[in-house]
C-alpha cells in the first residue's frame, strides 16, 4: 500500500488516539495508552465513540449506595489539536460526554431504582512533552525515532452535566475538578512502556443530597501499559491502574470511605487510512475496597486532519 508523496512509516506517530478512555464514567479510572506519544504538530482531531458499562458503576464513586446494579450507555464527542509550546511539543482537547443511565442500589438498607440522561461533566485538557518529543511537523518525523519521552498535563472537570440534589445517583458530579498528572514513556523495539502518576483534585459541593455539603480528599492514582506495534499504525495494549483517597467528609463527618481500587484492560487501535482510525477498548476492576467495581467495553472513532497531512483518504 502506498500513498503518492507521503511515507507510511509516518503513520504509528500520528494514529496515537489522543482520547482513549475518556468514555469511562469514573474519570479517576481512565486507562489512556499513548497519552504522551509524540506527534506531528498542527493536526486537528475529532473523536466520537460510545461505551457500555455494568455493575457498580456511578459518576461519583464515593455516593453512599450498596449493591449496585447500574448500566450506563455513554457516548463522547471531542475534539484535539497537537499545538507546540517553545520548542516542545504538547495537545490541547476538549470532552463532552453524554450519558443514559439506569440501574438499582441500595440505600440505608432499602432498594432505590434511577433512570436518567444528559450531558456529563466537560473536560479540557493541555499536555506538554519537555523531554525527548520536540516540536515536529509532519515532514519532519522522517527523521525523528522516538525513545524517552516524558511529559506533563493538566485537566479541568467543569460542572456542566445533569445534576438533581434530591437524587444520590447523577451523571454530572456539581463540583471543579482538577488532574495534574506527570508521566514518561520509553520505545524498545516494538514496544512502548509507559508509567503515569497524578492525582484529582476536588471543589466542595455545596448542594449534594437533600442540601448536605461535602467534600473529597485527593484521589491519588498510578498507571501503566506496554504498547505493542503491529504494521501501518496498528498496535495493542495492556492497561493498568492504581487509585487510593478520596474519603470525603459529608456536613462535617468524615465517612468510611477510602478507596484503594484497581483496574486491568485491553486496547486495540486500528487505522483505516490516513484520516480514519478506530479505537476498541475493554477494562474490569480487579480490586475494589470503595467505590465502582464494572465492567467496560467501548469503541472510538477518530478522524483527523491539517498540519500537512494529504487530503486523499484513498492509498
């Protein structure tokens, strides 16, 4: 296969998805592979996908339910821009997810049922990679081997989504929320290793349930995944996750709630040509103490454009 004056080894740097969890309905949870990949500076991305979960999943996992049964449908649009800071090469993107959920759980030991829809929390996001990922164009990365990468984000939650007081379960979380996050990426022949840590900070909700206040100690979190390239862009991965925190206090009594969670998944990227590329992604909890114990299986689209890339979608 072969595209008039582009090379294809080109392709595995601009292919990285720049959302790949951000379907996920516990934003501590995201397992998100490549996030700090290198690429081409200039290229503009638009990512819409769709996810199902099942089990005890919620948008806010230190609500105070047992048993939960809750299936959530949730689809995302986004959109993502490789931009260059200095010298250095960094993404902005911009998330609006939209969710219908539904499900049963138990509250102070009697069974509550919540059927709901609507927008979820909007995120914006700015990474930048300082070390070993220079700010490139597309024709520049004939050149360029990727090897240590390592880099840093920061992303805002705002409270944009469905949000009723008199209810426990909601799509939206009623608070700011704000993830800095450090993280390094190494190349070894065919595989990609990668190690992040961050935490989430919380704002205090000043309107939850049956008008209480509450507040949330950080979520810290440490993740991992080795990468495997295939051919033209197609690769896979093994992801996985550590959360701990996030007990929170609730009109001034601290709740028994500290989470020390983790989780395990697959994802599996395949490019369709230069411009078009999906993304399948499944994960499970592995260990719960607090918090959302579910299941995920989610597919992405991806089609991306500008900063050079040729028009053609056809090799």
């Amino acid at each position: 296969m072969r595209l008039t004056g582009f090379n294809l080894k080109l392709i595995p740097f601009f292919t990285a998805f720049i959302f790949l969890s951000k379907l996920s309905p516990v934003y501590a949870q995201d397992l998100e592979p490549r996030a700090y990949t290198n690429i081409p500076v200039g290229l503009n991305f638009i990512v819409s996908g769709y996810a199902y979960s099942a089990g005890g999943v919620l948008f806010d996992p230190a609500v105070p339910l047992d048993n939960a049964n809750i299936k959530i449908h949730g689809t995302v649009l986004a959109y993502a821009r490789s931009i260059k800071v200095g010298r250095m090469s960094g993404k902005v993107d911009m998330i609006l997810p939209y969710a219908w959920l539904s499900g049963t759980a138990d509250f102070q030991g009697e069974q509550v049922s919540r059927e709901v829809s609507g927008l979820g929390d909007a995120r914006v996001r700015m990474s930048v990679n300082f070390i070993g990922a220079p700010a490139l164009p597309l024709s520049g990365f004939k050149d360029y081997k990727q090897d240590l990468v390592v880099g840093a984000s920061l992303q805002i939650y705002l409270p944009m989504g469905q949000y009723d007081p008199e209810k426990l379960v909601n799509i939206g979380t009623n608070r700011f929320s704000f993830k800095p996050e450090l993280g390094i990426s190494k190349t070894l022949g065919k595989f990609q290793l990668e190690l992040t840590g961050g935490a989430t900070f919380y704002t205090v909700n000043n309107h939850f349930y049956q008008g209480k206040t509450r507040s949330q100690e950080p979520i810290g979190l440490i993740q991992g995944h080795v990468i495997y390239s295939l051919k033209n862009g197609i690769w896979a991965a093994l992801d996985g996750t550590y959360f701990w925190g996030g007990k929170t206090t609730l009109d001034g009594v601290e709740g028994n709630d500290l989470q020390k969670n983790s989780r395990f998944g697959l994802t599996f990227a395949l490019p369709l040509n230069l411009h078009n590329s999906l993304k399948l992604n499944l994960s499970t909890g592995v260990s719960t103490r607090t918090g959302s114990d579910f299941n995920l299986i989610g597919v992405v689209w991806q089609y991306r454009w500008g900063g050079g890339l040729p028009r053609g979608k056809k090799p």
